[in-house]
C-alpha cells in the first residue's frame, strides 16, 4: 500500500490546519482508507488532534535537543507535548535554503533515531548535478547518505529531485524509474517520491516500480486535491 505525505511548509495556520487535519481524519475513516497518510504541518499549527484513522502528524524540523537556549528552534519537549514521534529530515529546502549540512542533518538523524522517531529521510540532486550526468546524480545521493544509519528500522525515505520541488516541473518518469531502482537496490525502505506531485500525475507516478509513496508539498495544501490524491494512493 503507497504512502500519501503533505508537506505544508510555511502555509496553513493553527486554526486552517485543525480544520484539514479533522477533515482528513474524518475522510479516511468514512472511506475506510487504511495506507499511511501524513501531514506535516508548520510548528506552530501541531496540537493534541483526536485522530481516530491511521494518519499521522508530523513535525517538519526540530533541533537535536530535548530543550535549551536555541532562538528559533523547538525541540523533544515541544514534539511530545503533543505525541509528534515522526519528523522530516534533510528536506532540500533545509539543506538547500537554510543551510544544513550532512553533517548538521546526521547529527540530527542520529538524535530522532535514538529516539525511536519515524523518520522521513529526503535526498535529492540540484539541477547543475542533474544536468552533470547519471553518476554525477547517484555520486550526489550516496553522499547525503553519510552518516546514516540506513538499517534503522522506523526509516522511510523520499526521493526528491531540486529541480521539480515547488517548480512545476515533474521529473520524467524515466528519471523517476531510474533513480528509485539504484537507490532502491542499496538501502531497502520505502522510497517515496516528491517533486510537484499533483492529482494530474499521481496515478503515474505511483505505477513507477520502486515508488512506494509520495511526498507533496504545493499540491497537498488544498484539501480537495490532497483527499483526491489519497483517493488515487488508496488502490495502488
Ligand atoms: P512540491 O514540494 O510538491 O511543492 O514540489 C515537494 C516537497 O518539497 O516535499
């Protein structure tokens, strides 16, 4: 059974995402839809929600600290205030916008591991490493997995090419194809894929071999379609 996971970034408020948070708990129960559905919403917007389905709410980052002195940052005791035990790690806009690196996000990894955290690892190539060739991509990947412990159990990674994040442009299914069969022959997790998902592309995406879910971040942050792509994830 696929994966569904909204990653809302910086949209959606406390009051939008309690809304969307019970109406999706409400649909998966109606419609008996039993895969796993995430939602990621911002830091500010997680609560104690009554989920009664098997969607799980998870936090977007945190730092590697129970609590401390980190302007800016919340940490363990602010996830299990409200029972968050899954988190993404190493999303581009992370590595990319804000500056993380390997080595910041192992660490972090190493921390929500002991943890015992679902973690939802993202990797991905920028355009320039795309364009460099197939090597050149994998050379890229395989490093952002250093210092990763990849026989962790709760592990679930996502595939996401820079280039097709929030830009519209979906990786061709080919690309797709390729790039989950290499990664998918190292390291056995689930292998989500994410980059400009829509419900227009879903279905096709999700009939790749090797794909075994899909991260959506612009697509996901309108209902209708996030409870349209569910929909789409719920037969494959
Ligand atoms: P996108 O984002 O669907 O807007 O391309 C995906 C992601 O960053 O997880």
């Amino acid at each position: 059974m696929k994966i569904i996971a909204a990653n809302f970034k910086t949209n959606h408020t406390r009051k939008s995402t309690n809304i969307f948070v019970n109406n999706i708990n409400t649909f998966l129960e109606d419609e008996n839809i039993s895969n796993d559905v995430y939602i990621f919403p911002p830091a500010t917007a997680l609560d104690n929600f009554d989920i009664k389905s098997n969607l799980i709410v998870g936090a977007q980052n945190a730092y590697c600290v129970k609590n401390g002195s980190f302007t800016g940052e919340i940490g363990t005791e602010q996830l299990e205030e409200f029972d968050i035990k899954t988190i993404l790690i190493g999303h581009s806009e992370r590595r990319h916008v804000l500056g993380e690196s390997q080595k910041e996000i192992a660490l972090k990894y190493n921390y929500y591991k002991a943890l015992g955290y679902r973690i939802v690892y993202c990797v991905g190539e920028p355009l320039e490493v795309k364009q460099s060739g197939l090597t050149e991509t994998l050379g890229y990947i395989w490093e952002q997995f250093d210092g990763i412990d990849l026989d962790y159990d709760n592990l679930v990674l996502a595939y996401e090419p820079v280039w097709a994040i929030g830009t519209g442009v979906v990786a061709e299914i080919e690309d797709i194809r390729t790039i989950h069969k290499k990664i998918k022959k190292k390291i056995q997790k689930p292998l989500l894929y994410g980059g400009s998902v829509k419900p227009a592309n879903l279905s096709d995406i999700l009939d790749i071999p090797n794909v075994d879910g899909a991260l959506i971040g612009t697509a996901s942050w309108i209902e209708e379609d996030f409870k349209t792509m569910i929909k789409i994830s719920k037969d494959k």
